[in-house]
C-alpha cells in the first residue's frame, strides 16, 4: 500500500482544543494522544484522497465502464463463473 505521508519527518508540536472532561478520562486512561490523532488523521487523510481521486478521475471510470459494458472484458473467455 502506498505511504500518504513521510513516517520520518520530524514530529511538529501543536496547539489543540479538546473536551476537558474527555481529556481528563483520556489521560487517566493513559491513551497517548498524539497517537491517537495521528491514527484518526490518517484515517481522515485516506478517506479524503479517496474521495478526491474518485471525483478527479470519475469521467475516465465511467468511459472505462462504458467500454467494458459495451465491448465485454479480454478475460471474459477464461472466466470459470
């Protein structure tokens, strides 16, 4: 799977506002926070490059569909189903 971001680049601290009563349960917990928005960032990320990418290239999805609709598929004579 392609990487959507540099696992090495250097660590940026910053500034955020959160729930205080979650972030008291949180830290008693002891969830890492940084991690954890790090996990649900990639997670936003991916999902939004997804969404993008289909947006972007949803016309040549389509033709390609066309095409294979109208034409059939080079395996359709190998398939066993």
């Amino acid at each position: 799977m392609q990487q959507i971001y540099d696992k090495k680049a250097p660590k940026k601290a910053t500034n955020l506002s959160i729930n205080s009563d979650l972030l008291i349960k949180a830290r008693d917990l002891k969830i890492n926070l940084s991690a954890t928005l790090e996990h649900a960032l990639v997670a936003d990320v991916r999902k939004a490059e997804r969404q993008k990418w289909q947006t972007e290239n949803k016309e040549a999805v389509n033709a390609l569909n066309e095409l294979a609709e109208n034409n059939g598929l080079f395996s359709d004579s190998y398939r066993a189903f």
